[in-house]
C-alpha cells in the first residue's frame, strides 16, 4: 500500500523529479517533509475518496495524524478502504 500510495502522490500531486524511492515511509508530508500545503490536503482528500471511497471531514481533529506521514496515510487507507 505504501508504494501505491508514493506513487499516487507523484502522480495526482505532481512531485516533479521525485521518485517513490526518495519519499520516507516515516517522513513528515508536510512543512520541511515532502513539503506538501493545504491544496494538496485537499486534493489528497478528493482523490481518497474518488479512488479508495474513504470520505475525510474538513477540520476534523485527525486528520493531522491521518496526513503526517506515508505510512500513517496508508494504514488509514487500508483500515477505511471501501472499495
């Protein structure tokens, strides 16, 4: 999972000049980590739920956790995964 899901963010993110190889499992996503923003986190969130049917609430308390790392976004996907 935790490959599909460095994939999906070069991908639908557009990470130009990265490769899955180059993002920590364990890695902030971000600020100083992968130096993801707050269009990105949109963006993931719609992509969750058009790809894996997982719907993510605006300003739920979670989602911090959720977003923090690869790992931990790939381990919410898999234990929410609906489709």
């Amino acid at each position: 999972m935790i490959k599909e899901l460095k994939l999906l963010l070069i991908d639908e993110l557009n990470l130009e000049g990265i490769s899955p190889d180059d993002i920590d499992d364990d890695g902030a996503m971000f600020g100083d980590g992968l130096g993801l923003d707050s269009i990105d986190a949109l963006e993931l969130a719609v992509i969750l739920d058009q790809r894996y049917g997982i719907k993510i609430k605006s300003g739920d308390d979670i989602n911090e956790k959720i977003f923090s790392t690869p790992r931990a976004l790939a381990d919410f996907i898999k234990s929410n995964q609906q489709r």
